[in-house]
C-alpha cells in the first residue's frame, strides 16, 4: 500500500517537474511546481514528516508560489520565445540527462548497502512537539540568526522594488 | 516481475530526489524566462529537502526536518529578494529573457 501511494505521488511529482521545463508559459510552470509541492507533502507524510508536510503545503504551496504568480500576473509575463539552440546541445543534451539520472540511480542501488522499506508510522519523532523541542533547544542559535535573515530579505526587498523618488 | 515490496525501498526516495535535482537543473539550464530560471531553483531545494528528511527516516532523528525547514526558511527569503530584483530589472529593461540582460559581459 505504501509502495503504491509512493510510486503514485512520484509520478505525479516527476510528470509536473518535467512539465515545469517543457511548458512556455511561466504560469503554466509555476502551477506544475504547485503539483510538485504538493506530492511532496504527501512523500514528507509517507516518511512521517508531519510537521514538514505541513509547512511545505503553507510555505512552499501557499506563500512562496502566491509571490511567484503574484509576480507574474504583475509584470504580465508572455510565453517565451524558443531559443535557436546549439544542435549538439538540442540533441545531447535530453540523452545526457537520463544518463546523469541513470549513474545516480545506479550508485544508489548498488553501491550503497540495501535499505529497508519506509513504513508509513515507523519515524515518530516529526510531529511539532519533537520538532519544536529540537528547535528551541539544540538550534536555537541558528533559529534566531534566521530572524535576522528574514528581516534583512524583506528590508532588502522593500529596498529594491520601491519607487524611485528623484 | 517481482512483487511489489510492502513500503517503498529508502533508495526509491532518493532516486526520486535525483530525478528532480536534474530536472530543475534541466529548467535552469534550459528556459530562458528569468522567472522560469527561478522555479528551477526552488525544484532543486525540494528535491534537496526529499532527501533531508529520507535520510532522516533512516537514522531516526529529525535534524533532517529542522534543516529542511531552515531550507524553506531561506527559500522564502530568497523568493521576496529574488522577485524584487526581478520587478527592478524588468522596471529598467522592459525584458524577462536572461540573455538580454548582458551589461555586465563586457
């Protein structure tokens, strides 16, 4: 059953990325990573990343991407124009790819030891109240110093996209 | 053909994290909208974040979750700083395609 819902959600996610660089249009791209978040929330679960699941669909589905199209709607992005590519590019480059892929997954099967089956409910410990504990105790510095990052982003942001007054 | 295995192998997620990794390298090196080039980035930290918490599965802790939520918390940042370069150069340039905004190559 785990197996299924896996292979279903990863090629669900697989046919959105690879949608995501065939597509023209840059909403068309930015809804395909919306399908590819997606999926992935429900791998995090698989793997028992409750808290992870969630924060990857308010995050990354909800926040980042409504920025994205936000963007997109606002600067009225068209379809791009094709590229007149290299020809050993065009036509070695999609081979050249599934060859990368196929040395990966082939270094992960074999050379590494085997590994076991993810069982939905073995991992416990990512619910928000172990997430949290681990947080607040052991990277709490770190946490903090992301504070500071986030206020410089949007300080650096207001920065840069206000109206020049001259 | 074999059986299929009651919970899927460990390996299969981060093959799966692998295959995405090189489409989003794929959509970076490929597209030419700078906003394109953009979600290519974000594919590539996903993929990242699948393996984080796969091998955090598999060690039974969950520093991998707090690393990827540190992941997405960067990504957010770069997101609004990304973005808001983007709206000055389109704001000075009038274009979206990577390959126009060339002043600095000489």
């Amino acid at each position: 059953m785990d197996a299924i819902l896996f292979l279903i959600f990863a090629a669900f996610a697989v046919a959105c990325a690879v949608n995501l660089v065939l597509q023209k249009h840059p909403i068309s791209s930015a809804l395909s990573l919306v399908g590819v978040m997606g999926s992935l929330a429900v791998l995090y679960l698989l793997l028992g990343g409750e808290f992870i699941a969630m924060a990857q669909l308010i995050v990354y589905a909800g926040a980042i991407m409504v920025l994205f199209i936000f963007v997109i709607m606002l600067l009225n992005a068209g379809s791009e124009t094709r590229a007149k590519r290299h020809l050993w590019a065009s036509y070695a480059g999609i081979p050249m790819i599934a060859a990368m892929i196929a040395i990966a997954a082939y270094i992960v099967q074999h050379a590494l030891p085997p590994t076991e089956e993810v069982r939905f409910g073995a991992f416990q410990h990512g619910n928000a109240y172990d997430i949290g504990e681990k947080l607040f105790k052991v990277y709490v510095l770190p946490f903090e110093v992301t504070s500071i990052l986030v206020l410089v982003a949007i300080l650096g942001a207001i920065v840069l996209a206000r109206k020049e007054v001259s | 053909m074999p059986a299929l295995p009651q919970g899927a192998p460990l390996s299969w997620y981060l093959i799966l994290s692998g295959i995405l990794f090189a489409l989003g390298v794929a959509g970076f090196l490929f597209r030419r909208n700078i906003i394109t080039v953009f979600m290519s980035i974000e594919l590539m930290l996903n993929a990242v974040n699948l393996s984080f918490i796969a091998f955090s599965y598999k060690l039974g802790q969950n520093d991998g979750h707090i690393f990827s939520f540190f992941v997405m918390v960067v990504a957010a940042a770069e997101a609004a700083v990304g973005l808001a370069i983007i709206l000055t150069v389109f704001k000075n340039r009038q274009t979206l395609e990577i390959d126009e905004v060339s002043s600095l190559k000489n």
